[in-house]
C-alpha cells in the first residue's frame, strides 16, 4: 500500500515493518488488521484495515463500510501501539531510539 500524507510518500513496500496486531473476525463490523511500519528517514506509520465500526470505517449519510489506509503516528504514538499490541518488547525495542531501563 502507499499514499501521500501531508506531501510525505508511505509506502509499505519500501519501509520496515515493525508487527501487526488485528482483532474480530475479517467481514465484522468491528474488525481491524494493522501493521506497523518505520521509514527509512524514521517515520512511523499504521497500515490498515477495518470493518465499519473500527477506525478505518468510513460513513456517509446513513450508510457506513469499511475501508483500508494509512495513518501517520509519532514516535511515542508507535510505542505505545507496540506496548499494547506486541508480546514481546525485544521484537520491537529495536525501533525505537532513546529506550531506558526503569
């Protein structure tokens, strides 16, 4: 998948992919697929895709589906995705710049 967000290019194929993490049943209105993906300049970004009640679901007047895309995340906004959704944090502290013992 790529698009163009804010004028920057997000392209699964050329960037790294960190996990993925999905929930439901593909067809159900709440599913979701995710993966997450790091640039090679260090953005993060999500690569997904839903059903109409999850965050990619799209709507207009009385109708709703679900549709796929790209959302932009932060540095911080990528750790946390990973702290909930992947198991282990050694396949992902890798990642992140800056990660301390507490």
């Amino acid at each position: 998948m790529k698009r163009i967000v804010d004028g920057k290019r997000y392209n699964t194929e050329t960037a790294q992919k960190i996990g993925e993490a999905s929930s439901g049943n593909y067809g159900d209105f709440r599913y979701w697929d995710e993966t997450l993906y790091k640039t090679k300049k260090g953005a993060f970004f999500i690569a997904g895709e839903g059903g109409a009640a999850s965050r990619w679901g799209k709507s207009s007047g009385n109708e709703s589906w679900g549709d796929e895309g790209i959302i932009v995340l932060s540095r911080d906004e990528a750790l946390a995705w990973c702290s909930e959704y992947l198991d282990d944090a050694d396949e992902y502290e890798g990642f992140f710049d800056g990660i301390e013992d507490a």
